[in-house]
C-alpha cells in the first residue's frame, strides 16, 4: 500500500537537493547549472555550493527565467569528534551574522591551506603556482583541492581529478593539508536561528573513519537535525537501506541527490539520485517551523 501511494504521489516530479557551480568547485556558473538541472528534466533543484552562498542571485535569476524551483542551499564542512562531516543547510537567511561569520572561517581557511598543499607539491617537484590555483578558481568564493586538481591537469601532471585526488591530495597522499572546519552542534543551532533546515550529507561516504553511527545521529536528531541524504553515489544498496531504516527510526527525512559538480566529478549525473516528493515537502515543512521558531517569515521557494 505504502508503496503504491508512494508512487502515485511521486509521478513524474524529480527533485535533486545537492548541487555545486563555480562558486565552490562546480565547472558550470549558477545559471548554467540551473539550465542543465531543467534540460536534465529536474523540477527541483538545490543549489548547495560549498561554505557560501554566493552562487544563488544568478541562480535565482536563471530558475525564475527558466521556469525551476530553486532550493537556496549550501554545504557547510562541519567537524563533529575530530571527524569531517559535510552539513547541507536549506533556506537559512545567508545574512544572519553568526552564519556569515562561521561561514567566514571556513573560507578563511580554506584559503590559508591553499600555500601549504602548493608547498608540499612544489616539495615533490612540482612547478605549481598560486596564479595556476587562481586562473582555474576563477571567481570561486570557496576554493579548495579540486582547484589545486584543475591547476594540476593545466599543468599536464595528471588528467583528471580523480588522479589529483588519488595521487596527491586525498588524506594519506603527499600533498594533503588539513584545513578548519566548523563544529557541527554548533552549525545546527546557527542554521536553525537563521530559519533553515540542516541534513547530512553522504553520512556513510567515501571516508572510513568519519561515519557518525546511529547514536551519533540520534543525539543529532536530538540536537535539531531534520535530515540525512541516503540515496548518494557514495552509498552503496546496503548503505542506502541502513541508513534509511535508521532515518525511519528517528523520524528524520530522507533525501537523495546527484552532488553533481559539472565534468569535475564522474557519475555524478544531474538526477542520479532524486528525493521522494512527501520527503522534499516534509523538509519544506520543517524549514517553515524553522522560520516561525526564528521568529522569521517562511522562506519562499525560487519558482519559475
Ligand atoms: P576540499 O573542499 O578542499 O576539502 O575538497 C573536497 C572536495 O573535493 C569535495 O567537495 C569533492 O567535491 C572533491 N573531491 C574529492 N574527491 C574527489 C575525486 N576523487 N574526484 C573529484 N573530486 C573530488
Ligand atoms: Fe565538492
Ligand atoms: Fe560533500
Ligand atoms: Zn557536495
């Protein structure tokens, strides 16, 4: 039965929740993304650049143009017990200070890392530059290893991302440097006060070590978080099952999506994973109560 509704209810809506453009470490700007969200079918789309919320003036124009829903959203590098955690916020006010001002550090430390991978590189006889890192940045607010990648493919070292990644920059590899991330108890309550909704990113991801288990979960539950996202390419079936049934257990809402980051990033298709419509409308429902609790008015969704 509960599949049956499920169905019926889903009928032809698609709804991706986490998505990054040049702002962070996309290769397409806001608008194209949300040009390539519509031509791939989506009827919703998140725009979730990393740290910053930069990218979504010129993604707003483009939904309102191009006839999407635009989810404003970003994703916070959160650390919880000295483990990595990527934290997806929905519709917070981007200029609620303490929000500004914990994003800031995150950039800030992005940036102050940046001279220290470039070192270790340079150490392994790499003729690499800060200038080759900003001419491929471009205009990004967030930069970050995958820009040192694209410098590194300009340079012809290696020819892709992925090869950047496994040769040089992933923890473990000579180039690696760790960099600040905001605590994540702390990020729940900051987004909550600026009247948005805070889900897990990839929870049980690529990275061994930094799975929160499910008591960790429950006490974020506890502490304000609305959602974890399941259906992930970094999830496998068993993973997605596990984690859906914990989701279940702590009333926490289910989502699914691409993380989509243009050609810097395979299999990671616009659409190849998409969120139930009833989830999409709970986590809609809870960044009102948000908003309300905030003593903010519901935020409005970017409709074409
Ligand atoms: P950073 O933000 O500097 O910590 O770099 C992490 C980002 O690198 C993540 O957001 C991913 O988008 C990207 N990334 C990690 N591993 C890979 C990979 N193997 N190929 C492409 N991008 C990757
Ligand atoms: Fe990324
Ligand atoms: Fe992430
Ligand atoms: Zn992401």
């Amino acid at each position: 039965m509960r599949a049956a509704l499920t169905t019926a209810y889903a009928f032809g809506v698609r709804i991706d929740l986490h998505t990054h453009s040049r702002a962070s470490d996309g290769t397409e700007s806001p608008g194209e993304l949300v040009r390539a969200a519509a031509a791939a079918g989506l009827d919703v789309v998140a725009l979730t650049d990393h740290d910053t919320a930069e990218g979504w003036p010129e993604a707003e124009r483009a939904a309102r143009e191009i006839g999407i829903e635009l989810v404003r959203g970003m994703e916070i590098s959160a650390r919880h017990d000295g483990h990595g955690v990527h934290l997806l916020a929905y519709l917070p006010d981007p200029t609620y200070p303490p929000l500004l001002a914990a994003l800031q550090l995150v950039l800030d430390g992005r940036t102050a890392r940046l001279p220290a991978m470039l070192e270790r590189l340079r150490g392994l006889g790499i003729a690499i530059e800060h200038e080759d890192v900003r001419r491929v940045a471009g205009d990004a607010v967030a930069t970050g290893r995958p820009h040192v990648a694209d410098a590194l493919i300009g340079l012809g070292v290696v020819v892709d991302r992925k090869e950047a990644f496994s040769r040089y920059l992933n923890p473990g590899r000579p180039a690696y440097a760790k960099r600040y991330a905001a605590p994540l108890e702390e990020m729940l309550g900051v987004v909550a006060e600026a009247g948005g909704v805070t889900v897990i990113a990839h929870p049980w991801g690529r990275h061994g070590l930094d799975r929160p288990d499910e008591a960790t979960l429950a006490e974020l539950a506890a502490n304000g978080l609305t959602g974890i996202e399941v259906d992930h390419q970094d999830h496998d079936a068993a993973t997605r099952d596990r984690l859906r049934a914990i989701a279940r257990n702590l009333g926490l809402v289910v989502t699914g999506s691409s993380d989509y980051h243009g050609t810097g990033k395979v299999d990671h298709e616009l659409g190849c994973n998409t969120t139930a419509p009833e989830e999409y409308h709970r986590l809609l429902a809870r960044a009102a109560e948000a908003a309300l609790a905030a003593g903010r008015g519901v935020p409005v969704l970017t409709a074409g």
